[in-house]
C-alpha cells in the first residue's frame, strides 16, 4: 500500500514540479495506482480458500483493477479534457496491426526505426560481455523459484505446520526479489516490442545479473540440485 501511495505522491510531485503538467494525471500510472487500492479495499479475503479458490479470487481482482484502470483513466481524460497523449495508443494500435491510422505523430513513430521491435543482433552484442548468459541464467533460476512459492501461497500450504520440512522442497523468494522478477520480465517485454525502451531492460539486465552472481538464496538453490549444499559453501 505504501509503494502504491509513494508512486502517487511521486507523480502528483512531478505534476507540481512540470508547472502542473495535466499530461501526468491523466496517465496510466496514477489510475493504475488509485484502482489497486480501490481493489484491495473491496477484496480483502484473498488468501482463503483452496487453490481453486484463491485462483479465482486472483483473476477476479486482475480483472477489477484493469477494468478500475481504464474506467478512472478515461474519466480523469474526459473532465480535464486531455488528448495530448492520443497519438501513443494510436501508435500502439497500428503497430500491433490492429487498425492504420492517420495521426501525423503516430505515423512518425512508425517511420522511426527506433520505435521498431528489437534487433536479434542485440542478443550477440549482449552475450559478447557474458551479461545475457548470467541473466538468462538467474532470469531462469529466479522464475522457477517464483513458480513454486506462487504455487505453495495459493494452495496454503504456506500454513502446514511442518514448515522445516516444506522448506526442504520449496525455494523461498524474497518480495525484493520477486517484484525485480516481474520489473526485468515487464522490461524485456517492452524492449523487444520497442527497440527504444532497451535502454531501461539493459540495465535493469545488469542490476539483476549482478544480483543473482551475490544472492545465496541462488547459490543455496544451485548448490542443492547439484547435492552439495552446506552452509559453509553458500
């Protein structure tokens, strides 16, 4: 909650700061922001039940946040009358091959080979400095921890008793770790739709590399496939 409250006042701040730039409000951020909170006030009980259950409620609340979202933004655009923002969803639109369009910016963009998808040379110029094979290395160990502690938390059986034993089986991934997970997978997503936005994946790529190569949560996983785990080693 506190995250979500620090990136408003953030925005708002930037508001301010941009000589009350009204583009800000109406960005996806600020609504995304409003909606979570509006959704975890409505649904509180998301931990209860079986897996199934729990599963539900999660899509559920994915659900309400998004249509949230778009129902804030669009309002927030129609009081304060915004359209400076127009020409990226259009952008957006086109290049997806869902419709042409006829807005001067938004063709621009296309024309742009910036604001084209990702070079697959790009990938060889990363694994020439090792970065992409570490990356892809902890990317992989991290997602696969990610999926078993998602999987324990909806199921509950975060709640058996013999949590010594649980451990035994499952990785524990930290909330830091978990949430850069979802940042560098959301970044790398971003990159390769738009070559422009590598800028923030590459070093992002870098941070999270260098983050598994110090993390003995990793070493403690690796050293365990491998059956030669101790303390002493990780």
């Amino acid at each position: 909650t506190w995250l979500y409250i620090i990136q408003i006042s953030g925005l708002l701040l930037v508001c301010v700061l941009q000589f009350f730039n009204s583009m800000i409000l109406g960005s996806l951020l600020i609504s995304f922001n409003v909606s979570v909170l509006i959704a975890r006030t409505i649904q509180k009980n998301l931990k209860k039940g079986g897996l199934l259950n729990r599963l539900g409620k999660l899509i559920l609340h994915v659900l309400l946040v998004l249509c949230l979202t778009l129902l804030i933004n669009k309002s927030i655009k129609k009081i304060l009358n915004l359209q400076s923002d127009e020409h990226i969803f259009k952008f957006l639109k086109a290049k997806f091959g869902f419709g042409a369009t006829r807005d001067f910016d938004a063709n621009l963009y296309l024309c742009e080979e910036a604001f084209g998808l990702l070079p697959l040379n790009t990938f060889s110029r990363l694994s020439s400095t090792l970065l992409f094979y570490v990356y892809g290395f902890v990317l992989f160990l991290l997602t696969v921890a990610a999926v078993i502690v998602a999987f324990r938390n909806l199921s509950g059986s975060n709640q058996v008793h013999l949590k010594d034993k649980m451990e035994e089986y499952t990785v524990t991934l930290k909330p830091e770790a978990a949430y850069s997970l979802v940042h560098t997978v959301l970044f790398g997503c971003l990159a390769l739709s738009t070559m422009r936005m590598k800028y923030l994946w590459t070093s992002h790529m870098c941070v999270f590399a260098s983050f598994g190569l110090c993390s003995t949560e990793v070493w403690k996983l690796i050293l365990k496939c491998l059956h030669l785990y101790t303390s002493q080693r990780v």
